[in-house]
C-alpha cells in the first residue's frame, strides 16, 4: 500500500519535511518514489500540490494521520 507522508530532513533544532510518496513498508526517507512537496514548520509554508497526488489517491494511496493534521492546519 502507498503512503503520502512527510520525510524528515533539515539540520539539528531547524526541521524542514518533504512531502513523499512511499511504500508503508518503506523508510520514508530513503525509500520514497516521489516527493510531491514539502512544509516547513518554522515559517508555516506549504507547498503541496494536490492534483499530483490524485492519481495515487485515485489507486488506492492514502495520507499519513500527520499530513492530514499538516494540511488541516493549513487550510485554515
């Protein structure tokens, strides 16, 4: 099953995540298949395109419990 989680990256104390598409079985940082954006917590930026991920949401992906908070938050 495919996964659309964040992907923690950034330096000790500034963190900064990637938006990936992964295997649930896979590590999110190493194994992902693509990265469909990014958000950064410190300045509350987003950038996340949704109609990339409607194809894999269309098979069957589904969004981490975290990036469904992320994207609440944000739509806000």
């Amino acid at each position: 099953m495919l996964k659309i989680r964040l992907s923690r990256s950034g330096r000790k104390h500034v963190p900064f995540f990637h938006i990936v598409l992964t295997e649930h079985k896979q590590s999110a940082k190493h194994g992902y298949i693509k990265v469909l954006g990014f958000y950064n917590p410190i300045t509350k930026e987003l950038k996340f395109d949704e109609k990339d991920a409607a194809p894999y949401l269309a098979n069957g992906a589904q969004y981490s419990e975290t990036l469904v908070k992320v994207l609440e938050r944000a739509k806000k």
